[in-house]
C-alpha cells in the first residue's frame, strides 16, 4: 500500500468556540498521522486548558469523530476513520496522564460527507474534536 501525500502541515477548521470544537482535517490518503497544524491545535484548544482546570470537581468529556473520503470499501473506510481517532486519542493520553478526562469515539467512515459531490475532499479525511467541561 503507498501512503499519499496531501499537505505537509494539514488544516484545522474551527466549529464552536463554546466547546471548543474543529475539524483536524487533509489527512494523508489511506493515513491516520497527525500532523503538525493538528497538533498545535490540540495543544491550545484541549491540552493547555485541561491542564489549567486540572483535577477541579468534574473532569473533560472530549469527542472525537472521525472520517474518511470516498475512496475505499465501506469496510476500510470505516477502519481508518477509527485508526484517526486512536491517532488523535494517543496524543492527548500521553499529554494528558493523571487529569480527568473520558473519550468519546464516533466512528464515521464515509457516512457523513463533508461534501457529497466531491470523492476526495480533505474535510472528510478528518477527526471532529469537541472538548467540553462537565462539572
């Protein structure tokens, strides 16, 4: 299987301001690597502000959906889309060990098209995140 290649950096696509929500979206065709743009985004909008809460009465219910394009059986589709969550699940465990915090996982695949007529928009080679406190 070749890996290609779509943007060195990715894109994110904000959502909400209030959960912090956007789309980590150009994924590799047929990858699950996060990349540069999506990291830093994490890194502002859900690791520095679980760490600044901290362990206060309550704890961080973070969604992830993720997504695939087109291209690919129902079945792949559907595995990558999973492999992006645990991409993006991976990072926040390991930056955020010892804090309150759940997962949410929607495995998507290429049921909820960001664009139904275009077979390979980067919006649909993505994981939603949503990050939200519950007290």
């Amino acid at each position: 299987m070749v890996l290609k290649k779509t943007s060195k950096e990715g894109f994110v696509f904000p959502r909400s301001e209030n959960p912090k929500g956007a789309f980590l979206a150009d994924f590799d065709i047929d990858g699950a690597s996060l990349k540069k743009d999506h990291k830093d985004w994490l890194e502002d909008n859900v690791i520095r502000p679980v760490r600044a809460k901290g362990s206060s009465s309550g704890g961080w219910q973070i969604e992830l959906n993720g997504r695939a394009s087109k291209s690919g059986s129902d079945a792949h589709n559907m595995w990558l889309s999973d492999q992006r969550i645990q991409a993006v699940a991976n990072y926040l465990y390991k930056q955020l060990s010892g804090l309150p915090f759940t997962f949410v996982p929607r495995v998507l695949g290429e049921s909820s098209p960001w664009e139904s007529d275009d077979y390979e928009h980067e919006l649909d080679r993505s994981v939603e995140v949503t990050a939200k406190f519950i007290s």
